[in-house]
C-alpha cells in the first residue's frame, strides 16, 4: 500500500535517528565503539531488584499487576520529591507538582504535547541530545539552535532568539555534563537564562539525566531550584542512575500545569508501568542508592580521566575537547572545515565507532567539525586502542 | 504562574477523562461500582511471573535493565506474531510488521501521530472508548460518530461519512465485544468496513483488546486476517489476558508503516519497558496462556450471565440492553429522554456507580439515555444488590 498521502506532516521530516542507525554497525563485536550512550551493566543493582520484585510478587501482586494513576504511583511519587528537595534544593511543598512518565524522552513528549502548535519555537543548545530534538521535530516544532560556550548558552544570542521570535515557547537545556558536549552550564548562565524565561514568558525544560553523576568539581544548583516563578519544568530519570530498560522519569513542574500534563499522559499511555515503579520505589525505601550513585561517580570517573589521558597522548594537537566533571560523553572539536561525517566513515574501517557533530545540530544535514565520545561501558584496554586507532587516523587528516 | 497563553490548541479542549472522575468517587469502598474496566485481579498469573522474574534477573538482569530496540523486544515480537498468525490468521510472514507498544492506547497515540494533521477527520463508533477519542482529540482531530447497530457501524452512514469528508485519514473500531456497547461487529459489516476503507483509502485501526475473551457465540474473524492491502493496522493488547499494569500492546501494520511508526515510537519514549517484555516473552513460552485465558473467559461469562439474569429480574421494562458473547461490559439504553449524568448522581447517593454514555460519544456535552455496566471484577453478592438498587431507581424513574 502506498501510505504517502496519509503520513502527518509533522512526521515527514523526520527520519529514523542517525545514532540509531551508527548503533547498528557498532553492534559488531570487532568494533570498539565510543557512539554509545549507555550506562555501564555493572552498575544495575540485578540483585536488589530480584529481591525487591519477589516481596512485591509475594506481598502486593494486584497492585503491581493492576492499572494505576495516570499521575504515577503515590509513594514512588513521595519518595522522589523527598529525594529532589534533599539533593536538588527543588521546593516541593507548595508550588510543584510531579508525574511519573515512561523515560525522560517521554517527559519531552508530554511537555511538547502541552505546550507547542505547529510552528511554535523551542530554543535549544547546539549541539544538543538528538533524541529530544527528534521530539520536538515530531510537533512540526521550529528549532533555534544557540551555540554553547564553555560556560553554556551564549546568554546574547539567547536573547536574541527569544526577543525576534515570538512563536518561542520553550527553552530546552540539559545543564549538567551536557549530551553531547558534556559541558556544564555556569551558575551566572542559569541565572541568566531563567532571567530571560521570565522576561519573554517561556518555559524552560531542565533535563538532568546526568546531574547525580559528579566526580570532580562543585555542584551547580538546578534552575528549578532557583524557580520561584514556575518557569521550569524539570525532568529527572532513573535511566543513569538504576536501570534504562525500566523506563522510569519524572517531571516535576508548577501546579499550574498538572492538569494538562496529566491528561496528556492519559491520552498517551495512561500511565507509567506500575511493577516498575514499585520496584523503583521499593529501591529508595530499602537500599542505599547514594552509594550505588558514588560507586558509578567512581567508574565513571576513572573511565573519563583515562580516556582523557589517552587523548592527551595520541591526539593531536589540532584536536580539542571538553574535560568533564560527570556524565558520560566527551565533545572533540578538530580544525573548521573538517566533516566528521565523513571521517566516522574512515574511523569504522578502522573497526572504532563515535557519533559524528552533525546528528546533535539543528540542521543535521550541515557538516560539523565536532564528534561525540562516550567512555561509560568500556574497559581501559578498549579505550586505549581506539583512542589510539582514532588518533592515528586524525594525525593522517589534519 | 499563567500559563493559559502557552498551552497547546489541542490540549486546550481536552479534558480529564470523565471516567477517572466517576472513578475516584467510586474508589469509596461503600459503593458497588460497575463503573470500571479493569480485568479480574484473580486472572493475573503473579505466582507465574515471580517465577519467570527470578529466571530473568538470574540469567539475563543486563539485558532486561539495558536500554531495548525501539520495535520491541525480539523473541517477544516473534512470540506474538507467531500467536496471531495462529489465533488471528493474521498474515505475519509477508506483508505486515509489528511494534511492541506501552499499552494499546499508545498504539493508538503512536497510530494518531504517525497519520493526522490537525483537523484530519476519524471516523469512530457512536459510542466509543473514551480513551482513544482523547487520543485523538489531543491531535486536533475531527471526530465523526457512526451509529452502532446491533451487528456493528451503519454502513451506510459509514459510506456517508468518508464520502463527504475528504480529510477523514482513519476509521476507529473495537469490532469484538466493543467498549461501551460490548457488540461485536459480523462479518459481513467488517467486510463492508474493510471495502470502504479501500475505496477511500483509509486506515482502518482494529482495537481488539478483548477479542480473546468470548464466552458464547461464534468467532467472528479479525479484520486485519482479511486484509490483503494493507488498509488495517491492528492493536492487541496484554492488558486483559494477562497485565494491565505492566502496560503491553502491540500494533501490527503493513511494513510501508514502519518506519514512520518506529521513529514515532522513538521520539516518544525510545523503547517498551524490557523487563516487561521479557517477563511475558517468558510467558507466552513456558507457560500455558490459554488455560489461563480460558479461566477467564468462565469467569467472565458466570459474571456476565449472573448480571443479566440480575437485570431481567430488576429492570423494568423499559429498560434495554445488550447480551455480551465476551468481553466485560453491557450497554444499557433508556427511554429517549432520559438524562443517565443525572440518573448516575442518583445512583451513587444510592452507593452505586456506572457510567453515562455521553462519556463514549464524540459529543461528551449532550446528553445520553444509555450507560455502561461492567461485570468483570465482582461478586455474585455485590452483582445482585447493585442491580436490585439500580432497578429500584429506574423503576422510579420511568
């Protein structure tokens, strides 16, 4: 059958993701693949969780089992408040609100289905995780890339874009160890980038999957927790940070929305897996996840400094790049004109994968000079002979 | 903060599900409730899926926590379609493909997402699922209501329909043991449908979430087994034969749908919780799904049966309603005229609840002289004093 007179507009444009499809060929175990995204599997607690899920199955099977509330499970919902006030400084007393979705690409989804008609604005990060920017591609969504500085958004050009395009509704940022330049945005960016929200009456969507992974430098507060006004919308998730594969986020976000939010979450799959939850929730009551957390801050930390200093080594010169102080991804930058795109294809013959710039841009069919690593599932000697590999291959192209 | 200039135009117009309000009123242990939709806590197989955890998380707990393909979980995909092709006669070898989805209503998001620009028309049954009809408002769909007769749409009006609204891209049907109205579509009214479909190149979305629980009568075949073109896409669901809470459906559809459906399901919420998937993979292989089925099926038809028996004891004449074959509702209609939104206000003073038909219809403002009943999760006890009080009060009433 031929569909094309049927398909959506908003669905015509976009196409399968290009990190996808580069998973794809790095799924060949002879590859050494930095394009990952992942967290490390020795960091899901599988035995905590066969614990946790044979109290549930033994105690409370029809709840697990059963339907449940659109807005997520009651207690899962405390604990996480509990958890954001204590850890973020987000006030969870009086003017937020939460739901509990499927993963933080969902809590996206939600917002963009509340918030934007066709053709509306949303500012973001460029470079910027392709996987919200397909999101908002899905809503028919006009994308207005600001470039990062090493502080974050260049706060002009920020304003800028929000003062010469009133169909802007939203401001999409990740602030901490940013995918995929892992660079943390300042606290004077914040500020300023919360400033101009209230100033041009937008939302500002904080996603901080990452937030909880610190291994070096000081914390940076949460915009939401400098929120008083109700223009965050802060999305959290336990993909990191306990298991992807469970698919569990949350929004936290002024009262005022709730309403939409919730019926939004309704139409899209009701709500959110209940088993899971419990599990979840089963996890913050009766283990210490700030342990597990501190032990995968440790991992990740060693595997970062020595990618880091297998870069310093084999790289060269003319390559640059970020030095985070968390997450999972490292942003190599290499002189202008340089098309990553077409070096990946080299660096796969050569058996290593990395994301190429472009994939993370608003126009992802321009060229970039950048690429993306990522060091979170590798062992040291994998990392060292890819880095070496790639390294090799730079020095032959630059 | 005001957010009435940032909400969506068609979020504007949707609001809370009428039937999660009856069901909070409902939730009162003192009130007898036939205003669900939920499967009998007994049927879920909990001692089953403790042992099927404790295996997963033994033997697989990386690949059940990782991230997962966005279509689905592989051997679980296989299963289903190896299932339908067998209970269905769905062509699974050839022509269609499958996405594992959270829940039948985000095959019905992810359906909407994929096909409607706002202000494309759905054709759906008069009444309907309330909650597809807010799928599909919240993509500023235009809805068009057929009558249902006793065997299914009206044909004619049906023809009607698409023939003087060009902008109708889908026709919505739950054509077994349908949601409100528990009536199942013939066969020959399916093959009316199916030919319209073509004629004026539409899709036809087959919801069948209950199809597998009939109790009397004979199988009427899906629509999807006669589609040879490609027009169905078709929505199954393990929420009533095994789950709700672990919210599992699958889409199967002509493979020209799928890459459009994958990077939909993509920007929605990347992928199915695995663990779920592996859970009832696990099932569907070491277990036997059909006597539990089966169970069920008894269940529901003792249930049904004692209903009915109740409410040709109690209800006056002037009441009328449907004799279910399967599936957990029965549709009663009043005299024209009467207002059932009121008649419920009576009913839960009276600590009984059910739900008004304008809660089904395309037009959820005018009023309905029909209501819905479900059997599904009570007993004997509690079926025959709601019926009796709820006989009582329309003897009054009429």
């Amino acid at each position: 059958m031929d569909f094309s007179n049927l398909i959506s507009d908003k669905m015509l444009g976009v196409k399968a993701s290009a990190i996808r499809e580069i998973f794809k060929v790095a799924a060949d175990p002879a590859i050494i693949s930095f394009a990952g995204g992942v967290p490390a599997p020795e960091t899901y607690p599988a035995q905590e969780i066969k614990e946790i899920c044979n109290r549930i199955l033994e105690t409370e099977p029809t709840q697990a089992l059963a339907y449940g509330l659109s807005e997520g499970y009651i207690p899962l919902k405390e604990l996480v408040l509990e958890r954001m006030r204590d850890k973020e400084g987000i006030d969870t007393d009086q003017q937020n609100d939460i739901i509990i979705v499927s993963g933080s690409q969902q809590g996206c989804d939600l917002t963009s289905k509340v918030l934007l008609n066709e053709g509306d604005g949303v500012v973001c990060e460029e470079p910027s995780f392709i996987g919200c920017l397909n999101t908002f591609r899905t809503y028919n969504a006009k994308l207005y890339g600001v470039p990062m500085n090493e502080d974050g958004m260049d706060l002009a050009i920020l304003e800028e874009t929000l003062k010469n395009n009133k169909n802007i509704k939203l401001i999409y940022t990740i602030p901490t160890f940013q995918n995929p330049s892992g660079i943390t945005t300042s606290l004077a960016v914040r500020k300023g980038m919360l400033e101009l929200a209230k100033k041009y009456n937008v939302v500002i969507l904080e996603d901080n999957p990452y937030g909880e992974l610190r291994f070096s430098g000081e914390k940076v507060p949460t915009i939401k927790s400098m929120d008083t006004t109700g223009h965050v919308v802060y999305l959290g998730s336990f993909s990191k940070v306990f298991s992807p594969g469970l698919r569990l986020a949350y929004l936290i976000f002024d009262k005022g929305l709730c309403e939409k939010l919730t019926v939004a979450k309704q139409a899209t799959d009701v709500h959110t897996n209940v088993f899971s939850q419990m599990i979840a929730a089963g996890y913050l009551q009766s283990y210490d996840i700030d342990s597990s957390i501190e032990r995968s801050r440790l991992l990740y930390k060693h595997r970062c400094n020595f990618m880091l200093s297998c870069m310093d080594k084999y790289f060269p010169k003319a390559a640059t790049y970020t030095r985070p102080e968390g997450g999972i991804f490292i942003w190599v930058t290499l002189p202008e004109g340089t098309d990553t795109g077409a070096l990946m294809k080299e660096a796969i013959c050569r058996k290593v994968a990395f994301v190429p710039g472009n994939a993370f841009m608003t126009d992802v069919d321009s060229p970039s000079n950048s690429f993306r690593l990522n060091y979170s599932t590798m062992s040291d000697e994998k990392i060292e002979t890819g880095i070496r590999i790639l390294g090799e291959l730079l020095a032959e192209k630059l």
